[in-house]
C-alpha cells in the first residue's frame, strides 16, 4: 500500500521472516513507550521481552507489517485474531500500533489504520491499556472517522483484559 500524506510518501509491507529483527528493535522502542504505563521491566540483558513476536511468522493468524515513510522505517503494525469480545477467529484486532515520534500527529497512523482496516474487511476490536490516554484518544477518533461513528466501546476489566476496547464490523468495506 503507498499513499501521499502531507508531501510524505508512506507505505505499508507485510513483513517476511527476514524482516524480524528489525521488529524487534522497534519493540525495543514501543515496549520503552509503553513504560510509562505498564509495569513490565527489562531483561537481565537489558532488553524488553515480548513473548509472542516469533508467533507472527509461524500461526497462520497473525500478520506483521511495517511502515515505511519516504523509504524510511517509520513503525511497525501486528495484527492477529485474538480478541476479546468476539470468538477467537471471528475478528481481526491490532495487537500493536508503533509509528516512531518523529512521524506522529501527521495522519500517518490514521491512513495506515484505514488500509489495515480495509485489507482485513470484517469485525475488528482494537485494544488499549487503561493508563494510556493518548492511545485512547487516537483509536476514538481513527475508529469514529473510519466508521462514520458506528463503533462500540467496551471497558473490559477481567483476566484478560483491562482497559478499553473499541470494537466495530465494517465487512462492506473495500
């Protein structure tokens, strides 16, 4: 996917096996992000941990992309089918959304939000945790323009999940 914003040119690839390692040191940079809100710590060796980064080159659920910007690694998108509202299998969710500060509050995130969006047509849940308020903010107005205000919002606190979660089917959408 290519598309112009404001003079930038901004693409979205699916990630081979190949690209893995550059995911992961832009985890490193997410998951730093994500401090701020979640408790997790670092490794011994000084590095975040996410468990299920290998899992999205071996189950046929998960899809890892990248976000380029004028050529540039400028994020990454992982998106899987484990939900919590829906049955497993029955709707696509961004597991995680990372585009680097230098290219946010550009409209970057929402394009690339709209053509994830519409690549998976369907039911969609998107998560956030409840401490990140700015999270919240950005998928309330992305989810409320895509689908024109025709989303749900769920504020789940259970084992699974806590925090809120928008969700929203949009299988019409091409």
């Amino acid at each position: 996917m290519r598309f112009n914003s404001d003079k930038m040119l901004v693409q979205v690839k699916e990630a081979p096996v190949e690209q893995k390692p550059i995911i992961e040191r832009l985890m490193q940079l997410y998951l730093y992000d994500f401090s701020g809100f979640e408790s997790g710590d670092v490794s011994q060796e000084g590095l975040y941990e996410y468990r299920y980064l290998d899992s999205y080159w071996t189950e046929i659920d998960r899809f890892p992309f990248l976000i380029f910007v004028n050529h540039k690694i400028a994020g990454f998108i992982l998106v899987n089918s484990h939900t919590c509202i829906y049955q497993k299998g029955e709707a696509k969710s961004i597991a995680e959304f990372f585009v680097m500060r230098k290219y946010r509050r550009r409209r970057i995130g929402k394009r690339v939000a709209f053509y994830i969006f519409r690549k998976f047509p369907g039911k969609w849940e998107v998560q956030q945790t409840m401490r990140n308020k700015t999270a919240q903010l950005f998928w309330r107005s992305v989810i409320g323009e895509y689908t024109g205000g025709n989303f749900t919002e769920t504020v789940m606190d259970s084992e699974n999940w806590h925090g809120p979660i928008q969700s929203f089917d949009k299988g019409d959408m091409t």
